[in-house]
C-alpha cells in the first residue's frame, strides 16, 4: 500500500516527499548501486515532489546514460534519481534509505541483477 514519505540528503538542501509501496523494492549490483549500498524503489513522477535542494543537485551518468544519478553537492548523498520506465514514462528511483523514519532492516529487499545489463 503506497504511503507518503519525506526524505533528502544528509545536509538537508535536498528534501522531497514521495508516494510509494515499500513492498517492491530493489538491491541493485551494478557498478554505482553496490558501492554505494542503496535500495531503491521505483515511481512515476507525479508521485514525487522536490521540496528543496534543486539548485544543491549534481548529475552524474554513465554507461548507456538512461539514469541521472543525482547527489547533492554538499554532502554527496544520493537520495534519488530520475529516469525512464520501461515504457517510457517518466520515474523517480527513490533510496529507501534516505527516507525518514524507515528502516530498511525490517522490509523485504529483491536482489536485481544490474550489473549484466
């Protein structure tokens, strides 16, 4: 059941609130995802609400380029990024652990296999 939850970087200049289920989320291994240990969760965009920060965010991609790995220049954090679904629609990979009052400890995490895309 998708829920509201508010979450940023660790200095605080990014601040969003977002919808979302925390039943579907992913533990990427790709290059990026295992090194900097996020789970992510997946919405469209109208789900997703930047509150603060836009001019503290940095963007960084690589490979094919389809995702903007965005981090605040400050601190570092990267709270989430922002891309395409499958279909073309535009969506918000959303840390789960940068949303506030979540521990990720008690959820159900599914492994995805990022690295042989």
């Amino acid at each position: 059941m998708a829920e509201t939850y508010k979450g940023g970087c660790h200095c605080g200049k990014v601040r969003y609130e977002v919808k979302l289920d925390l039943n579907e989320l992913i533990s990427c291994n790709c290059s990026i995802c295992a090194k900097t240990a996020s789970i992510l969760a997946f919405v469209p965009a109208q789900e997703f609400k930047l509150l603060s920060g836009e001019d503290a965010l940095t963007d960084y991609q690589f490979g094919k380029k389809h995702v903007h790995h965005l981090f605040c220049s400050t601190c570092g954090i990267r709270s989430f990024g922002s891309g395409e679904m499958p279909d073309g629609r535009a969506m918000r990979a959303i840390n789960v652990r940068c949303l506030e009052g979540v521990n990720v400890d008690t959820l159900k995490i599914t492994p995805f296999d990022g690295k042989s895309l």
